[in-house]
C-alpha cells in the first residue's frame, strides 16, 4: 500500500475507513450520504462534491466510552496496532492500550486526547447548541448576582494579563 494512494483518496474528499494491501473502503462525508467505495490502488478515484463535503457528517460525543470506542474502531479499521497509535500520537508505551479498552483504567486528559484523535484523522469541534434545561434555570435564577460577577471576571482577566 502506497501513503501517497491514502492521500489522493482524502484529496478527492473521501474518509478512509479500513484499508488492505490492494485498496481502501472510503465513505462520502457528506451530510445524508451513505455512499461507500472500495478504491484500488492504481484504479479511477472518483472526487466527492467539495460542495456538499462542507456540510459533513457530525458524530455526536456524550461521554468518553463513545470516543472510546469510535477511535478504536477508526484504529482497527485502518489495522493500526495500539503502539503504532502510541507513536504517531506521541504517547508513553502502553497509555493508549490503558485508555482504549472496555472498562478503562486511565482517561486522557484534553491534549492527549486530542493528540489521539488528530493522528486517526479526526479533529475535535465545539459546535453551538442548546443548553441543558438545568443550566437554563441556573443562568436566569443566577442575574441578581449578575454585576458581582461581572466585576470579579474582570479583576482575574487583569490579573491573568499582569502575569
């Protein structure tokens, strides 16, 4: 398999998903398309609508087992070894073997965790949405307070900027 084949394929606009010897299973990353593709090395490589690729496809996060488990998944499908991960990424021996089983015994913090997924071809994004309705009634419960609080952010903003 040729690293440059891999690239031509995520510069058509496909996201690799498992790759053999001979080709790769790719995914259009388009929102509401279920297209996939197995591309051989060497063959045509039919280009994704850049259009339609700015609305790509969101995997909703809600707690660190999803992560978990999506990069696991996005590992063993590219047939990657939890030391080859450790090395692109980074990581001391045996963190992510730590980290990437069920019932881990050691959760990343934010760097490593971007680090992990950077290095299988993800990137992390914050995106706008709604509150949770507790957090809702805390906000409005919390405005009394409101100009206290205003005036105490901006003493620490001051004395972060003095340091």
């Amino acid at each position: 398999m040729d690293a440059k084949f891999l690239k031509e394929l995520e510069e058509a606009g496909w996201h690799i998903e498992r790759v053999s010897e001979t080709g790769a299973v790719c995914k259009c990353l388009a929102a509401g398309c279920s297209l996939r593709a197995k591309l051989k090395q060497g063959g045509y490589i039919p280009k994704v609508d850049p259009g339609k690729r700015r609305d790509m496809i969101d995997i909703p996060i809600s707690q660190y087992d999803d992560i978990r488990r999506l990069l696991r998944a996005r590992r063993e499908g590219l047939g990657l070894t939890i030391r080859e991960v450790e090395e692109l990424a980074g990581m001391a021996t045996d963190h992510l073997a730590k980290m990437e089983k069920d019932e881990p015994t050691k959760i990343p913090n934010s760097q490593v965790l971007i680090e992990w997924a950077l290095s299988l071809g993800y990137e992390l994004v914050f995106r706008p949405t709604q509150l949770p309705a507790y957090t809702r009634r805390v906000v409005a419960e919390s405005r009394r307070q409101q100009g206290a609080r205003q005036r105490r952010f901006r003493l620490e903003r001051e004395r972060r900027q003095q340091r």
